[in-house]
C-alpha cells in the first residue's frame, strides 16, 4: 500500500533528470526536493490497522512475554511466536494475498517500534525472521516460491534466518568462500560454512549465498535452504554479552543439494540480492533505534522528575536539561529522516541504498550514546541489573556492529557519493580519472559547464515560508558538500578510496544535510496542517536540532582541508611498531 500516491513531476524539463536516489545527487549538488517533499502521509486505513496491531502486541506481551526468562531461557517460547504470528506480527509487510497484513515501510516500521520497544530480542528474532530472513522471497521470488514460502512464514508457522556472513567474510561480504555449483540437471550441490547466523537452529527457512561460475564468470547465487536438507549442519551457539535470547549460530554447508526451484533470482545476482535485502533491513535498525530511544527517553524523564538530590528533582539541573533536550531534539531529527526513507521506499524511489545505511549509522550510534547518558541520569541504580538500562546496554552494543559496521557504511555512503560525481567528470572527457595529467583539463572543462547549467535543482524552495532561513542555509551546504566531493575527487583520483577519513566526513555531512531536509519537510507539514503559531514547539525543536546539524555540517566539511589525519595515521603506525603503548611514565 503506497504511503505517497505518486513522485510529483519535477518542474521543468530541465531539472526533469532521471534521478535514483535523493542523497547521490545531493553529492552532485542536486537537491531533488519533489522526492521528499510534501512530507509523506501515512493511508488511513493503514493508521486503523498498525493501531489494531500494536495493541494487540502490547496487551499480548503485557501478559506473556516475560524479556528476562527470555534471557534466562535463551529463547522465546515457541507458543509466544505462534501467538504473535496469530496476532499478525510474523508478516506485516507481506501482500494480503499471502496471508500478511500488506503494511507499507512505513508501516511495518511503526509497528516495529513497539516491538523494540518491548524488547530488543523480540526485535532482532522478528527482525531477522522477515527484515532480512524471507525478505529475499518477497522482493525477489517467482510466483511459485512467494506462494510455497510466504503464507507459512507470515503466519509464524515457520521462522526465517539470513545466512550471508562467514569466517573471511564479514565486511568484506562480497568475499564470501561459500560455493555452490550447478548440476546437470539444474540443481544446486552446496558447499561452505556461515558465522553469526540469528535463529540458526530455529529456521525452517533460511536465505543464504554462495561463489558460483556463471558463463565462465566468478559470481554468486542467492538461494533457499529449508530445514531438514541433507547436509545442512547447525553448528554450535555462541555464547552472546546481549541479546541473548538471539540463536546465534554457526551453519555448515557440506554437499547440501539445493533444487533449481529455490534459487532466488537469476544466479549471478546473489550480492546485488543480499545487497537489496540489506537495505531494507538496516532502514530497520534505524527506525528501531527510533523506538528503543523513546523507551529510554521515558525512563529518562521518570526517573529526573522523580529522584531528589540537593533539595530538588534532577529535572531542575542544567546538566540533566542538556541531556534530555539533546534527546529529545535530535531524536525529533533522526526520526524525520527514517520515516522520509521510509517514505522513499513506499514511493517506489529504485535507490535508497545510501539513505538506508545513513539511518543505520545516525540511529545505532545516536541510541547508544542516548542509552549510556541515559544510565548515567539513573546513577548508581542504572547500573544495577534488576532495574532495564543494565540490558538494555548489553542488548543495542551489536546494533553499530551488524547489518553492516557503521565505519564499512560510512564508507560506502561516501563511495556511492563519489561514483556519480566521478562518472561525470569522466564522461565529460573520457579520460580516466586514474590518469592525473589528462584529467585536469577535463576537471577545468566541467568547472565551466557546471557554471552553465546553474539551473540545475540546487535550492529547497518547497520547505514554508517561515523556514526559509534554514532551507537556504542547507541549500548552501549540498554546494559546500559538491564542491568538496569534486576537490578530493580532483586532488585523489582512484585513491580515494583509501582516504578512509575523508569518507568519514563526506557521509557524516550528507547525513546531517539528509537530515535537516527531513525535518524541513515534517516541519512545513506540520505549518500547513496546525498553522504556524499553534507548531511553535515543533518550530523550536526543528531550529534547534537543524542548527546543530549546521555546525556538524560546517566542522567535518571544514575539517577537509585543515585536519590532524596525517598525524594521526602516524601515532597508530608507531604503536603497532612498539606492539604496545610504548610511553611508560615509569620503568618497572
Ligand atoms: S546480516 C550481515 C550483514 N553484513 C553486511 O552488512 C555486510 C557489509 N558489507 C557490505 O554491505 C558490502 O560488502 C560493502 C560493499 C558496502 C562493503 N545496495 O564494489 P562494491 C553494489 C545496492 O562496492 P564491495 C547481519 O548482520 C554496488 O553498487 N547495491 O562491493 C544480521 C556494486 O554494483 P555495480 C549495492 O566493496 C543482523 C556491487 O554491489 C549495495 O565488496 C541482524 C559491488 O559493490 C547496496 N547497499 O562491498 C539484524 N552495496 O557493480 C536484524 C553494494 O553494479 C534486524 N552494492 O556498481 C532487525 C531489525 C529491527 C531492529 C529493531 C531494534 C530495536
């Protein structure tokens, strides 16, 4: 169900260019503001059901979902999943068709929140079932395998695993060793072993990946295990500092025959696959941090309303008020940018690899810093086990570590960045970017063509009247953060890709920018549904955390050219020399 009805047609020919994703061109210095504005509007009848569905949920696990004899189990009881698949919590985004409940990104986000909300494992199991775990059927399959797997999955009468990871390949997950090889009569003979795999010994189905020779050309293959395949072998359970009610397993692949009919797309296709799949779930991972942030803002605020020292409530402190409007404020932030993704997702935008992992990054590490200042408020009793920060704590640590670690991602922000700029430049010339000498002058030719073609879409001028301050203001940024992109571009050529600290602050500063486009566009729907005098509230917040953002914007884009990397590099590569600190103060 489409949140947003259809992409408005851009105003004039030509800025009516083909645009796949909303933060590439904003490294072109292109804002294609029709893509993300009027702020996308939930459906009504969906807003009936996700009501419907988190109540259920929350009144079902008031009574029988217990976290910490989850923990203490190592597993939810097979019963509660059959009753919330009953509920309708196994299958929120699947077609009504399959027996789901056809919720939109969006949709299946705000229901997500709660399950957070309730309890990260619950989260990362239901999580890891169809985020990511039959995620690939959805998107990917034939007629015939949606109905074989869907209807079962979605209903909970079957669980779901994602098995992409192995020993050589975490980050680099295009290095998988896992091979398959066909058969002549179309099957598959599976071979490999998979590391980290949540609901390992649970899944009755599990999406998984391997190498394979595809018309003399070494690719992969996405394909479908199902329980009970000979040779599929589930390995030991690691032993986890949280979430760990999560069955973490080994898998190995030893000859496992894998029919023609559960390969998933065409072979060959496997990584761009698993690459798809991945970013649908860390889109998740950002709405969900969303969710366990506000959990934890509750607890924030009941606990400094409540607790005296010196004669008053923490509230009253100035340094307990910097915690909690940082919180609340940038929560407001990072809230507006996942659901805008979201919104992308639903509009049916093709790319929205770069937002996703952007709100994977901001979410994961904004609820682990919201997390720890949250335990500090608590004091001594955050640190206590039987009261939630404790667990909490434990159970979100992984959350910047998997689906992608968040520096692997930043990289791949600024990559995806680059690639389109660097296209351009070259395309101009035809004249490689790996080549420094023949390169200038096409550099000097596109600096003048881009003079000519200032029509390009450089400016928000959909945000309200009364924002405009701050829509120019970001406007200015997207051409600092172009201009930016093409001098390293220029300066680095291919070796861009090793100035890793570069990259860092390209895609903290289109995060922030994505960001503060996003609460523009909540904000001036907010302007055109309350009117501007009754959003005050809204207005401030909005101005506080797009202010913030600013200076983010301006430190890491400034931090380009004047920077200690150099020095940095330096002390890291003495100290693995020394193999230790290596700067005793005393000599015992
Ligand atoms: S699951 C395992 C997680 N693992 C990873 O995420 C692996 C991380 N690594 C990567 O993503 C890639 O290997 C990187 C690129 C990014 C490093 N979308 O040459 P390339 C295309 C579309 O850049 P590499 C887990 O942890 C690219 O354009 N396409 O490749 C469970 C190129 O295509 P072309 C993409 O340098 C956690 C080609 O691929 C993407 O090797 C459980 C090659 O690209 C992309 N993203 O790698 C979580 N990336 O040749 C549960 C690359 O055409 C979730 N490509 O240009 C629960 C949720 C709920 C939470 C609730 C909380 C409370």
């Amino acid at each position: 169900m489409a949140v947003r009805e259809a992409i408005p047609k851009p105003p004039d020919a030509e800025t009516e260019q083909e645009v796949s994703s909303f933060a590439k061109a904003l490294f072109l210095g292109e804002i294609h503001e029709q893509l993300v504005f009027p702020w996308p509007r939930p459906d009504p009848g969906e807003r009936e059901r996700i009501r419907a569905l988190n109540a259920g949920l929350r009144s079902y696990c008031a009574e029988s979902y217990d976290p910490r004899k989850v923990e203490e189990e190592r597993w939810i009881d097979d019963e509660v999943l059959r009753d919330l698949g009953e509920i309708g919590v196994m299958g929120l985004y699947v077609d009504e068709a399959y027996g789901g409940q056809g919720l939109s990104q969006t949709g299946y986000a705000r229901v997500f929140e709660t399950i957070g909300e309730i309890d990260a494992t619950l989260a990362i199991v239901l999580g890891v079932h169809q985020s990511i775990g039959y995620k690939g059927i959805s998107l990917f399959g034939t007629e015939e395998q949606k109905q074989r797997w869907l209807p079962d999955l979605a209903a909970g009468r079957k669980l779901a695993a994602f098995a992409l990871t192995e020993p050589e390949a975490g980050s680099d997950a295009y290095g998988i060793q896992s091979r398959a090889v066909e058969q002549p009569d179309g099957s598959w003979v599976l071979n490999g072993e998979k590391r980290y795999i949540g609901n390992g010994s649970r899944a009755d189905v599990i999406t998984t990946f391997a190498r394979c020779e595809v018309d003399g050309k070494d690719r992969h293959v996405a394909l479908i295990l199902e329980k009970g395949m000979e040779g599929l072998e589930v390995g030991e359970r690691y032993d986890t500092m949280g979430l760990r009610g999560n069955d973490l397993r080994r898998l190995y692949f030893k000859d496992v025959r894998v029919p023609a009919e559960n390969v998933l797309g065409e072979p060959g296709e496997g990584f761009r696959i698993a690459m798809q799949i991945l970013n649908n779930g860390r889109i998740g991972l950002g709405t969900g941090s969303v969710g366990a942030t506000k959990k934890l803002l509750d607890l924030t605020i009941a606990h400094v309303t409540e607790r005296e020292q010196f004669g008053r409530p923490l509230a009253d402190f100035e340094l307990v008020q910097d915690k909690v409007g940082w919180m609340v404020s940038y929560l407001f932030g990072l809230e507006a940018m996942t659901y805008m993704t979201c919104g992308l997702v639903d509009a049916g935008v093709p790319d929205y690899s770069l937002e996703s992992a952007i709100c994977k990054v901001a979410g994961t590490e904004f609820l682990w810093y919201a997390a720890n200042r949250s335990l500090q408020l608590a004091g001594g009793q955050g640190y206590l086990r039987s009261e939630p920060w404790e667990k909490i704590v434990r159970d979100i640590r992984i959350f910047p570590i998997f689906e992608g670690a968040n520096d692997v991602l930043r990289a791949f922000v600024a990559l995806g960045g680059f690639k389109p700029v660097g296209e351009r430049l070259e395309g101009l010339g035809d004249v490689s970017l790996g080549d420094p000498i023949g390169s200038i002058g096409v550099l000097v030719d596109y600096a003048a063509s881009r003079a000519k073609r200032e029509v390009r879409p450089d400016r928000i001028g959909m945000a309200h009247q009364e924002l405009s301050g701050h829509a120019d203001a970001v406007s200015g940024q997207v051409k600092q953060l172009a201009g930016e992109t093409e001098r390293l571009l220029r300066e680095h050529k291919g070796e861009i890709i090793e100035r890793q600290f570069q990259q860092k602050r390209l895609a903290d500063a289109v995060a922030d920018i994505f960001a503060q486009v996003a609460v523009l566009s909540r904000v001036t729907a907010i302007f055109d549904d309350q009117g501007v005098e009754a959003s005050g509230q809204e207005r401030f917040i909005a101005e506080t955390f797009c202010e913030r953002a600013a200076a983010r914007v301006e430190g890491n884009l400034g931090q380009i050219e004047s920077n200690d990397d150099e020095r940095m590099t330096s002390i890291a590569k003495l100290s693995y020399r020394r193999g230790s600190y290596g700067y005793a103060l005393f000599e015992d």
